[in-house]
C-alpha cells in the first residue's frame, strides 16, 4: 500500500473513530461482588471457574443497577418481559473492566470490583428497534414513523441581584414606678426629690425589615438543550420538530420575543396564555399533535475543586396534547440538573446539555404512557 493510500485509510478512520465518541452517550455504572470458596483456608486459591462466575455475577449485578437507574415505566416493563433479549445487550453496548480481585482467607471468599459504561444512546435505538410502539403508523415508503413532537426550551440566569431594605426605629418611655424602694433611697440622698420625680428612664428599640432580592435576567442560549433533546426523542422513534424551524412555515412568536418575555419575568412559571396560544396555534397550523415547553433557569454557579465549576439547572416543563380544541397536559417535570467545566461557562453549557438530555429521556416513558 502506498503511503497516500495508508495516509487516507488513516484519516478515514479516524474520523469515524471520532464521529463514533461523538454519537456516544455513556453511562458510567459499577458494582461490587463477594463469594464462598469452598474448602475455606484449605484452598491456597479460587478455582478459574469460580472465578469466571464471580465476574459474570458482577457484570449482571452491574447490568441490573444500570437498568435500574436508567429504566422507568413501559421501558422496565419491557426489559423484564423481554428479560434474555434484552440482557444480550450487555455484550453489544457495554463494556467492563475488573478491579481490585482478592482472596480473604480467614473469611474464605473471593471478591471483585467491575466498573463498566454503557451506550445510553445505542440502548435507547436497540429499544426502540425491539419494541416499536404499537401506535406509531407507517408511512407510505413502509418505513416506521413515531408521532410528531415540537418542543422549544428557553433559558435565562440572573445577571444582577439588588437587596433592597427598610429600617424603622421604635422610642418607647417608662417612668420611675418599677424602680425599687431601696434604689430610691440611695438616689434621693444625692438629688433632690423634684429631680427624681422628673427624671425618666428611654429606651429605644430598632425594628429592620428586609424584602426579597430582585433579579435582572438574561437570555441564555439552549441550542445544545434542543439539540440534545431531538437526540433523545429521535434516538426512540418520535419525529421532532424544533420551534425555530416550525414558525418558519406556521405563524406563531419568535423564539427572540419568547426568550426576551422570559427574561424579563419576575417568576420562573408565570407565563401569558396569549403567548402560550400563539406557540399552540403555530404547531397547530403545522400539524404536531404534540408540543412540550420547557423554561431553564441557570443558578449561580459554585466551585467545586481547584480548577472546577458546578452550575445546577433548574426545569419546568409540560408537554401538551393539541390534537383537541383544549390543550391537555399529558406529561410534565419539575426537576434540578447539575453540570460541570473548567470554568462557568463550560459549566453551563454542560447543565443545559444535560438538562435537554436527562430529562427528555425521562419524559419518553411518560409520553408513551399519557400521550400516545
């Protein structure tokens, strides 16, 4: 092969290397086994079987913890329907390592630790392979269509913060009366009586109250939130339409004046039904049955480590059922969303990120269940 040649099969390579890590979602999971030995300390060490048990009982370990915290509602049901199918996928989308192998004598058993990640974004496909929703419709050309869902996020974070407070003072008098009889004499012997009876005794009190901070926002940018959000829906049959591109073609508020309304409220989930009907109407006049609106709201950011920020994202969203006259929630969240970089703005940036795609994922069981 000619060096031209090598250099180009390189480069392809690598960019599909590259496009590979890209397109991955990766969920770290670990877990921790410990077996008997038989014989106990008469054994000098576990038998290889045994040992390749342990491991094997430490990747299903780590396989069910994954499917736990990653597996809610008509995805549990399925995975524990489908129990030896889906349990192939361990070999396909994970991959694991092992850690820390010993043999305790005195206590004669053998332990391990694996630690292991998984493709979220290829379980998600290979689900949604499997196990396609008996509602979705197939289209002319044969090919397998999930309903529609249009969505917009918007995102604001506090630009400056203002105390306001209000101090008010309070003077009261008391007289003489509660003075003791002794304390009169010792002071009538050095004033006179009509000094004493004159004289009073003040106190003043000073009362403060402070009212809540008031906050400037600003705008902040979502296109990596919505970018992860089509992800996530797409990844698991539904076709999707980002509000941007779908008031290009259907009448409804820009998604400029939207995000400008938003940072200019007072509170995270007042919104005007006025504007809340002109986005309705848009994907109505578009034909998507489904629309889901989300509002971030960027909290102050914290150092976590020498050279490491946290910044926590807090969502709102709902999505709504406009195939009536009356829009019906069918699916809503309330939730906080943590994210981490090199600085605030990296920070940031992963939050939204993770904000889009965590709760996406989570929205799609209860889509299926209260939606379709």
């Amino acid at each position: 092969m000619s060096k031209v040649k090598f250099l180009k099969s390189l480069i392809v390579a690598s960019t599909w290397a590259v496009c590979s890590v890209s397109l991955a979602q990766m969920i770290e999971v670990r877990e921790r086994v410990s077996v008997d030995v038989p014989g106990g300390i008469f054994n000098s060490s576990p038998s290889a079987q045994l040992k390749a048990d342990a491991r094997k009982s430490a990747v299903d370990r780590a396989w069910r913890r994954y499917m736990g915290q990653n597996f809610s509602g008509v995805r549990a049901q399925q995975a524990q329907e489908n129990e030896a199918q889906v349990r192939g996928m361990v070999d396909q989308f994970c991959t694991f390592n092992f850690y820390d192998e010993r043999f305790d004598k005195d206590s004669a058993k053998y332990s391990l630790e694996v630690r292991g990640s998984c493709d979220q974004r290829a379980v998600d496909a290979a689900f949604n392979r499997m196990f396609r929703p008996a509602q979705q419709q197939t289209s002319g050309g044969g090919r397998p269509r999930g309903p529609m869902v249009g969505f917009v996020f918007l995102a604001r974070r506090a630009a400056s913060e203002t105390n306001e407070s209000e101090t008010s003072a309070t003077v009261g008098t008391s007289g003489s009366e509660g003075i003791s009889e002794s304390q009169k004499a010792s002071r009538d012997s050095s004033r006179s009586a009509s000094t004493e009876e004159a004289s009073v005794t003040q106190r003043s009190r000073t009362s403060s109250t402070t009212n809540d901070a008031v906050y400037r926002y600003e705008v902040e940018s979502t296109d990596d939130a919505m970018t992860a959000v089509a992800s996530s829906l797409q990844s698991n049959g539904f076709r999707v339409a980002r509000y941007p591109d779908l008031v290009t073609q259907c009448a409804g508020p820009s998604m400029g004046d939207l995000s400008k309304r938003y940072a200019a409220m007072s509170v995270n989930t007042a919104w005007s039904p006025k504007d809340t009907k002109g986005m309705y109407d848009a994907a109505r006049e578009c034909k998507v049955p489904f629309f889901s609106f989300g509002l971030m709201e960027v909290l102050k950011a914290r150092q976590v480590g020498l050279k490491s920020f946290e910044v926590v994202v807090s969502l709102n969203v709902k999505v709504s059922d406009l195939s009536e006259m009356l829009p019906s929630e069918c699916a809503s969240m309330n939730k906080q969303f943590a994210g981490r970089g090199a600085d605030r703005l990296e920070a940031t940036r992963n939050a939204l990120k993770i904000t889009g795609e965590e709760s996406s994922r989570e929205l799609i069981d209860i889509i299926r269940n209260n939606c379709i």
